[in-house]
C-alpha cells in the first residue's frame, strides 16, 4: 500500500511519514510512505491512502473530490505529530483501511 501524509509545507508530514513507516515495518506490512503538501495530493497518482494534516481538515473534501474515489482521504486527528513510534498512525490507517470505502472518513 502507498501511503502520502499531506502537511502545509511537507515538514511535519515527513516526520509523520517515517514514523509511519517504521511502524508498519515493525508490523510486517510492506507499506510505502511519503510526505507532501496540498498540491502533492490533489494530484496524487497511485497512492492507496491520503493523510491530511488537522491543520488542514477544512481542505479534506476538496482533496477526496479531485483525487475522485481514487485514494481514501483521511484526517489526522491533532495529536498526529505527538505519535512519536507511529502506533497511533497506524491504528488510524488500518482502522479507516476496514471502513467502508464509500463513507466520508473522520479522525
């Protein structure tokens, strides 16, 4: 699965990127992730899952409505850049990868 973490600026999202990555390898999932801003997701190609900021929560819908059903559209919950071994990230993603595909995500 590949995995964006979506930030302002792409800083904070690569810290969240890494710390999810060390996870789902210490989890076994072959998972790749990367970090981004806005612009990144709105035209993101071949990525499985979008992980928005809470900063930007407000510019959710408009990244779920470009990328069309493509890629499922998360929001960080506020506590996301605290997630210092990833757990809690990981949790969201697997959680939200059970969801029904159809329905709006929340944190």
């Amino acid at each position: 699965m590949r995995i964006l973490v979506v930030c302002g600026a792409g800083a904070s999202s690569t810290f969240v990127a890494q710390r999810l990555a060390r996870a789902a390898t210490g989890a076994g999932l072959p998972w790749s992730t990367e970090a981004g801003t806005e612009r990144t997701a709105l035209s993101a190609a071949g990525v499985d899952m979008v992980l928005v900021g809470p900063h930007l929560a407000d510019h959710a819908d408009d990244i779920r409505s470009a990328l069309s059903g493509r890629s499922r559209v998360v929001t960080l919950p506020d506590d996301a850049f605290s997630d210092l071994d990833g757990s809690r990230t990981l949790r969201l993603v697997r959680d939200a990868m059970a969801a029904p595909h159809d329905r709006k995500e929340a944190p």
